[in-house]
C-alpha cells in the first residue's frame, strides 16, 4: 500500500509538531499499513501495537485516544474483553467518507 502524501505533507507536522504526540503518528502508520490504507479492518492487542511502535502500551493507548478524538482512526470490539477491530480513517479523501 503506497502512502497518501497527505500523510507525509499535513498528518506529520500536525501530530508530531502541532500536537506534539509522534506516538500517534507511528501507530497512524502501522495501522495504515495493516489496515491497507483504511481498506480493511484489522484486530490488534496494545501489545501487537506497541511491538510494531517500539512503543510502550500505555503510549500505545494515548496514541489511540488522540488519534479516535481526531477522527483518524475508528475502534469496535465485539465484547469489553475482545481485542479491538481498527482501521485507519483518511477524512481529507472525499471518496472514503
């Protein structure tokens, strides 16, 4: 999957600069790439997130708070025990929307 240079020319500085959270650029990453660019879903624990990352857990889950608070990534989960679904948003792509 090739990377949107949306990601690389806005999504960086934003997160990483502005937001001052590189954590959540690096999970944005992993999760584009397992997800296929948002194509597909993909079930993923803390720890498969943080091992991807080189990340720790409790990084990995702030990531993700601030990555769901800006509507770049969505989570499900069947049960409170389940490992969550996610998939990576691109809501500057009018045709995903």
């Amino acid at each position: 999957m090739l990377l949107d240079s949306y990601i690389l020319d806005v999504l960086l500085p934003d997160l990483v600069g502005h937001d001052r959270r590189p954590s959540a650029f690096l999970v944005y990453l992993v999760l584009w790439q397992r997800t296929a660019g948002g194509r597909r879903e993909a079930a993923l624990s803390l720890r498969e997130l943080a091992e991807a990352t080189g990340l720790s857990k409790r990084a990995v889950q702030g990531a993700l708070a601030t990555l769901e608070r800006r509507r770049l990534v969505s989570a499900a989960r069947e049960s409170t025990t389940a490992v969550p679904s996610y998939r990576a948003l691109r809501p500057w792509d009018r045709a995903t929307r």
